[in-house]
C-alpha cells in the first residue's frame, strides 16, 4: 500500500525531479502478429473442413466421382483473466507533493499493455515445446504436423535449427510455398513478415534492405528487398531464433472478451483508495499453415 512512510521522498520538497516509470514504452506487435477480434461468449471454438482433391478426368457418359471432405482439428479458447491493482491512503495522496500518486492509473495501464504483449509472444516463444501443443497433438512449429485425411505429415520447423541467412531465408521461403492442405492439395502461402528477436535485427535489415545482396561482390540484384516486413519484438527470448508469417494465411488468433479496464473505489474507514484493472482474453492457433519457424541455434528439432 502507497503510505507517507513507504514514500517519504514524494512529501519532501526540493527534489529536482522524481522518476515516474518515465521509460518509453515498447512498440506493440500484437495487432501486426494476430488476427485480432472480440468475443461474447465463455470461450470460441474453431473447427476446420478440408477442401477437396483434384478432379479426375471424366469420360463421356461416365459417372462422377464423389468425394468426401475431411473434418479436420478443433481448436477451442478458453478466455483467461488477469488482474492487478494498488491501494493510497488519503493522507498520501494530500500530502503528495509531486503529483507521483494522481499518475499512478496510467503507470497500472502501461502493466497491462505490457501484460498483453507478453501473452502474446509467449506464442512464439513455446512455439517449439511440447509442452504447449495445438489441435493435432504438435507445437505451433513442428517437422511432423498430420494431414486430416492420412497423408504424408507435413513440417514448418527447420529440422536442423538453421540460422538467419540470406541462403536460409530463401530455404523458409520455398518450405512455406510448399505447405499443402488437408487433401494434399497446393495453397498459396508466401511471407509476409520475418520475426527476429532484437539481436537478429542488424542481421535481417542487411538481408532485406540491402541495395544488393548482402556479402558478395558481384552487385546482384537483392530479390528480397521491399518482399517483407520486418518486426524485432523485445519480447522475444531467444537470440536465434527467427520466424517467417504469412498474414493472409496463418491462423494466430487472439480474442478480447474483456479489454483491459480501469475501476476505483474507496474503503470508508480507512479512507483508503482502491485501483484496479482487469482484462479477459485468449490467444493461440487453429492452423499451423501461413507460419513457420527455426530455432537458429544449429540444434537437432524433429518433433
């Protein structure tokens, strides 16, 4: 609880200047990483159905052939809340003299924002456990994800753990042009954003922003500049690994059933002011198709 003993300094004049959680505030990736929408219900579920394969030619008089679509995986989000406050005594925030207390909601808003993000990266950063598996029983990044109808397991995971290069990005590039449907059938999937950690930044703008390629000496053309979006997210906590989303295409999903909101009240006898804020939410994903993912440490990865 904020009291006049715990903040002595904030009733003492003279004071140049009292640092109020004064940083500058992370850019926010949620929004460009997720497919973003609301909620009204207890939790939202997702259910896939493949497509069909291709059509055989038929002969004059012949019957058609039918074909059965695939039920494919559910996916359900179970919305979760998360909540913190603080309490000042009246005598604290009177007596106040550099207006640190009156700031204190919006320093609880920036928690929660902060909150958010961290949420979302985690996305990412279990993205190779086993311990967080999505509908078809694999992580988000898997060499092994089945096919609904039986067919040959598909992977958006670098079995190899390889680096970020400009050779390797071209490998991430066809691996995720080849991604197929539930009835092995051919989708468009191209990138659109390459995920780096912060210490990868350096290293990805000379690959995409590069005049030329990036390395050599021959001033080839670099077929990759203007091709993607780069985001470096703080909230990532490896150093190597990198990954590659398709917008138009993945199936990262993050659902607000309740927006982080701000409420306070006071304690009548104690006279003491009560804050609090409190959001409900869900993250994950129904389809691992549109991302993929290297661990960029060189290590072995064959889940």
């Amino acid at each position: 609880m904020a009291d006049r003993q715990h903040f002595s300094d904030l009733l003492t004049p003279g004071f140049r200047q009292i640092y109020n959680d004064r940083y500058s505030e992370v850019a926010m990736m949620l929004e460009k990483l997720f497919n973003v929408t609301t909620s009204d219900k207890a939790d939202e579920k997702d259910s896939s159905v493949s497509g069909f394969g291709l059509a055989p030619e038929t002969g004059e008089g012949q019957p058609i052939q039918y074909e059965d679509p695939e039920q494919g995986y559910d996916t359900t989000y179970s919305h979760r809340k998360y909540a913190k406050g603080f309490k000042i005594t009246q005598e604290m925030f009177d007596d106040d003299l550099y207006n640190i207390m009156n700031k204190r909601p919006a320093a609880l808003g920036r928690a929660m924002r902060r909150t958010s993000e961290d949420q979302a990266s985690l996305i990412f950063r279990n993205g190779f456990s086993t311990s967080y598996l999505g509908a078809d029983g694999k992580p988000l990044f898997s060499t092994s994800h089945s096919r609904a109808d039986g067919g040959t397991a598909q992977s958006n995971a670098s079995s190899t753990g390889i680096a970020l290069t400009e050779g390797n990005l071209e490998t991430s590039i066809i691996a995720m042009r080849q991604q197929l449907d539930d009835k092995g059938m051919k989708i468009d999937v191209y990138p659109k954003i390459l995920l780096v950690p912060i210490e990868l930044r350096k290293t990805a703008h000379l690959i995409i922003d590069s005049a030329a390629r990036q390395g050599t000496a021959d001033n080839d053309v670099n077929i990759y500049k203007n091709e993607f979006t780069i985001v470096d997210w703080l909230y990532l906590t490896s150093t190597t690994a990198w990954f590659m989303i398709d917008t138009e295409v993945d199936q990262l999903n993050w659902f607000w059933r309740k927006k982080a909101a701000f409420q306070q009240d006071e304690l009548f006898d104690t006279e003491v002011a009560v804050y609090k804020s409190s959001m409900r939410l869900s993250r994950g994903w129904s389809d691992w198709r549109g991302t993929w993912g290297s661990q960029g440490a060189g290590a072995a990865f064959a889940d």
